[in-house]
C-alpha cells in the first residue's frame, strides 16, 4: 500500500508526496529529513492522505497533484476521503 499525502507548511504552502510507511515519513518530515522543501519551511500537519496500490500510482497522482492551483490540491484532496487528519 501507498499513500499520496498532502502537508500544511509554516508558510500556509502547501506539499505533496507519496510514502510507503506514513507514520516513518511523517517522522522525517519533523526531524526535518523529509524533503528539502519541507525543511526548508516547515510543517503544521498532515491535512489528508489516500492509499494508493502501488508506487507507481501514486508517482502519477502526486504529479497530477502538483500541478494544481492551491485550491485544486485541497479540493482534489477532499474529493478523496480516504484517510482524513
């Protein structure tokens, strides 16, 4: 199982990625080993997740995802009740 998940930054942006193991990244992402970006500015919470088959699904969502407007992430993610924070 994969997840595609989306994160609230410090700065109100928004990120996107996909993990395996959520708990595992979401435990990078505060020791600040997560990504550069969120290093970088920081995370409030996970706002949403949705389980995917495999890594290569999720790959495709993620780069759909991060083609969206701010709004469109949000919405995208909402239209997906999968896994809600």
């Amino acid at each position: 199982m994969w997840y595609v998940y989306i994160l609230e930054c410090w700065n109100d942006s928004l990120y996107t990625g996909i993990t395996n193991d959520l708990d595992k990244r979401m435990a990078a992402h505060k020791s600040g080993k997560g990504s550069k970006y969120v290093k970088a500015k920081g995370f409030s919470r996970l706002l949403h997740a949705i389980s995917v088959e495999d890594k290569k699904e999720a790959a495709r969502m993620e780069y759909q995802i991060k083609q969206l407007e701010r709004n469109d992430k949000i919405t995208f993610f909402m239209q997906h009740p999968d896994r809600k924070f």
